[in-house]
C-alpha cells in the first residue's frame, strides 16, 4: 500500500507540474519581429527616437545642454531655443515669480541695467523713475512715472 500512495504522489507532482508548465507557456507570445525591430526605443542616452517623460527629468544636475526644449503638451504653448528664438505664449518674468499681468516683467534693483538694445542700456533709477545710458554711461533720457 505504501508503494501505491508514493506512485500515486510522485504522479500527482509529474501531472501537476507538466500542467503549470503548459499554462505558463500557454500564455507566451512570441515577437512579431526580429530584434530590435518592433521592440521598445532606444535608451535617451543613444537613442534618435523622440521620447516623452511623464516626469521630472534631472540630467547631470547643474549641467544641462539642448539644442531645444519644447512644450508637446496640446496646443504647444512655448519653447525654448538656448540658441535662437524662445517663443512663450504666457506673461514672462525675469528676476521675479510672479510677472502679474506685464507680458515681460524685469525686476532688478536701482541702478542696475534692466534691458540694453544695441548701445543703449535702461536701468531704473527709483521706483519711479526709469533712465536710458548710452555707451559712455552718460544718462540720455529720463523716464518719470510721475509727471
């Protein structure tokens, strides 16, 4: 009798694992190309294929260089060319958070230069006022929110 419960054991396990392993490879699709074509992409490191992340993406922390950063998002609202023309479809501000509802708002001290346009530099003066220097340094033209 115990031989017959030891057979019956061991031909328990046999079937039971023929079956499992049937049902694992039951559910095994094969490629339908041969590697690499139909596969993932390429990593970002090596890889010509355009890629999106869901996330933040940190590229040797402090030291990032691209030829373009580009909003893919719908409507594709701004981009960023280091390089060339940056093109934002919001209100800009530049040395502040918060640029209200200036389309370009630049807060820098008094007395420092704000904007330069060829040789010309406008640098506020106070609050209020707002001074245009040419190449020389020497103020050409005063503007006064007051008056």
């Amino acid at each position: 009798m115990p031989k017959i419960k030891s057979l019956v054991l061991i031909l328990g396990v046999l079937i039971m694992s023929f079956l499992v392993g049937y049902l694992v490879f039951a559910a095994w699709t094969e490629p339908t190309a041969a590697p690499p074509g139909a596969n993932v992409p390429a990593p970002i490191n090596v890889g010509t294929t355009t890629q999106t992340k869901a996330s933040t993406l940190t590229i040797n922390p402090g030291e990032l260089q691209a030829q373009l950063f580009r909003d893919i998002d719908a409507g594709g609202t701004w981009y960023v060319n280091p390089s060339g023309i940056s093109v934002f479809s919001g209100n800009v501000g530049i040395g502040t958070a918060d640029p209200g509802t200036a389309k370009l708002n630049v807060q820098v001290p008094a007395g420092s230069d704000a904007l330069k346009i060829n040789t010309f530099k406008f640098r506020p003066i106070s609050a209020t006022e707002m001074g245009v220097y040419d190449s020389g340094g020497n103020q050409v033209l005063i503007f006064d929110e007051g008056i």
